[in-house]
C-alpha cells in the first residue's frame, strides 16, 4: 500500500478579537464540529489559492492571505488518514452572501474563550484547530514568500 498524507489548507482569519470557523458535519464522527475553514488542496492550483478557495466555500467570506503559520501533521483515528495541514493568516474583505459547501451549517465567529469551551466539549473537529489558533495568538507569521510554490508555465 503506497502512504500518501492527506494535504488541507486551512486559514485564521481573526476580527474584533474573534475567529472565523464553521460548523460542520464530520461524517466519521458522525457529529457536528467546529473547524477553521478548511479542505483539500485540489490539482492545478497553489496551496494559498486553495486556501482562499476553501474559505469562500466553506464561510462566504473573500479573504486576503498575509502570512502562514506552518505545516501541521496529524493522525486521524476517526479514519487513520494522515493530514498534512499549510496554515494561513488572513483578513476578511468581504461577505459574498453565497451558498456554503455541502456539510457546513454557518460560519461563526467566536472569541478565544468560546473555543476553548468546545475544545474541552470535544467539539473541535481535531486538536490542530486549537494548536493553530495558539500559534497565530503567540504571535507565528511566516513570511508568504517563504513559502515556494513551483507554477509551470
């Protein structure tokens, strides 16, 4: 069997001391979960499109990325996928009022308290929502630039 990580993208977008998540269904815990917006990185684009991407889908919000955090690995014992997690830092620009993806029920915007009520709730979809967050409120940014992305031409 050939090993190959699950690669998500997944953004923090903070405003007025609060954070940008969704709620929504995990279909192997069979449970709703919060989660930073977040998905797969699809076939022909870069991982900073893909994060922009899946944060319109999954939030209705156009974002504009400044810095990533880092790449964060882990092991889902729901499935025992691997996930290889890029983090971004983002601003909200605009609400676009579109449809959410198939499983998200809202976006919300919750301050750090919040989120950790539903961390001790196991009501994150993995503990990389709350290491990333904790990260992003210790100050992480990562240059964007740092981060090479090949394009063919």
């Amino acid at each position: 069997m050939d090993w190959a990580p699950h690669v998500t993208v997944a953004t923090v977008i903070e405003r007025d001391n609060q954070f940008l998540l969704v709620h929504e269904y995990d279909s192997f815990r069979q449970q709703m979960v919060y989660n930073q917006p977040a998905g797969h990185w699809d076939e022909g684009e870069t991982l900073q499109q893909a994060a922009i991407r899946e944060t319109r889908e999954e939030t209705a919000w156009q974002v504009a990325l400044t810095h990533w955090l880092g790449l964060y690995s882990y092991l889902a014992p729901s499935n025992g996928y691997m996930y290889l997690r890029v983090a971004f830092v983002g601003n909200a620009l605009e609400y676009l009022a579109t449809p959410l993806d198939d499983g998200i029920q809202e976006a919300v915007w919750l301050d750090y308290a919040a989120i950790l009520e539903k961390h001790h709730a196991g009501e994150l979809r993995s503990p990389l929502v709350l290491k990333v967050i904790d990260d992003y409120r210790s100050g992480r940014r990562l240059s964007l630039d740092s981060l090479y992305e090949h394009t063919p031409l």
